[in-house]
C-alpha cells in the first residue's frame, strides 16, 4: 500500500478509504496482512483518480465502474479527448496573454477583439450563470453584475495581485489535506476567513456565515470541482466542507 501511495502521488490514508468503502479492494492481503496490488488494480485506480479529477464524486466513480458495460479503453479514450480539449484552450489562452504582454511592452499591435481570442467562452460563461440562476433564483443576478462590476473596476495589476491571493489561500487550505488536517478542525480558520473576505471583496460586499455556507454548495458545480482537483485530488470535497463546518461554528 505504502508503494501504491507513493506511486500514484495519493496518501495512505486515502488508499485505505476506498478500500473501506469497496472503491478499490487488493488483489489480495498477504500473511504480514500487507495488502498487494495487481496491475488491475493499478488501472482502477487510475480510473478513480481521473474521474476524481474530472469531479466526480466517489459514489458516482464506484458505480461507474462497475457498471456491466464500463470499457476502460474506451473511457480512456473519451477522457484523452476531453483533456485534449481542455489543453488547447489553455494555450489559446496562454498565446492570448503573451501577445498582450508584448502589446503593452510596445512589441507588438494587436487588434482589439484579440484580446478576447481563446478566453472562456460568453456561452460558457452564459451557461454557468443559468446554472446559478435555475438554482438560486432571479435573485443571484444582482450577486453577479455587482461582481463582474468589482471585476472590471480593476487594473492589470491590482487584477493580477488580486488572484494571486487567492492561489495563496487555496494552497494554504490545500496543504492542510496534504498534512491531514481534518476539514472540520479549527486549524483551518486562519485560512478560510481569508478565504470569506477574498471572496465577499470579489461580489463588492460582505460574505456573512449563511452566504459562505451557500457559496459552498455553488463549489459543487462541474466546473469548480475540476479546478480544485487540480490543484489536489480531493480537495473540492475538502473545501466545500471546511467552509461548511466554518459557518456552523458561527451560527449559521
């Protein structure tokens, strides 16, 4: 287990929740009651981690791959092409972004609406907003035009050191389910106020305890999920608990 761990960047602790939970078994447990992994096993795990990744609950994962008709190749196949996808609008991105620097370095023109070439998409954008819309109510617009509001009042700078402190916090949070920190514990509130206030400055307004608590179930969307699990398997679920149990501690 210990080698499976190390091999697959995952903790031993997470290796002994799916086992606990029937996610990913042994292919057998020795006399010395260590447990031994087969390269199915190997590949499952892949598997969990890939669709852990995508944002993918593990409920969800273990039915998945479980189902009668699941083909590993095949889904292997299908998940290559998402992220292919995923890929090329980052370096359609990263392209947008180095031409703007050069732009503003006096390097080189650009025309206007470059500017815009290979950044999330308005009907992406559209899309997540409905989603927020269909869930919380015609209410949740007045939330997001005086954010896009506090965005666009931003320059270059302040837009940069703005996320900046945010990749900051994230980490910090992050490295608290790298070290196993529980999400609940109160070694995480240093962390999670700056989290509130970043993200009550980021709507033009206050976060109170209720509003974060809320904001958590917002982080369910595909789209948040597949961001923090980037930056640490399992930490979509960690985050989204850690502000709960932080709002609880308030009173909300």
């Amino acid at each position: 287990m210990k080698q499976l761990a190390h091999l697959a960047r995952v903790s031993v602790r997470t290796l002994h929740h799916y086992d606990e939970i029937g996610l990913l078994r042994p292919a057998f447990t020795g006399t010395n009651r260590y447990r031994y992994y087969g390269e199915q096993e190997l590949l499952r795990l892949q598997q969990i981690l890939i669709h852990r990744a995508f944002g993918m609950p593990l409920a969800e994962i273990g039915a998945v791959l479980d189902a009668p008709d699941f083909d590993r190749l095949t889904t292997l196949k299908r998940q290559r092409t998402r992220l292919a996808e995923d890929v090329e609008r980052q370096v359609a991105m990263i392209e947008t972004i180095d031409r703007t620097i050069k732009r503003l370095e006096g390097e080189i023109t650009m025309k206007d609406k470059d500017l815009y070439s290979g950044i999330v998409a308005p009907e992406k954008q559209a899309g997540y907003e409905a989603w927020l819309n269909e869930r919380y109510g015609p209410g949740i617009n007045r939330e997001i035009e005086r954010s896009h509001a506090k965005m666009a009042a931003l320059s270059d700078a302040d837009m940069a050191a703005w996320m900046e402190e945010l990749r900051e916090i994230e980490n910090m949070l992050a490295e608290g389910l790298r070290r196993g920190v529980p999400p609940q514990s109160t070694v995480l509130d240093p962390a999670l106020k700056r989290h509130r206030r970043w993200v009550g400055a980021s709507q033009g307004g206050e976060c109170g305890p209720r509003a974060y608590a809320e904001l958590a179930n917002v982080y369910q969307h595909p789209d948040f999920r597949a961001r923090y699990e980037a930056l640490e398997p399992g930490f979509a679920d960690y985050l989204v608990t850690a502000m709960k149990a932080w709002a609880r501690r308030q009173g909300a």
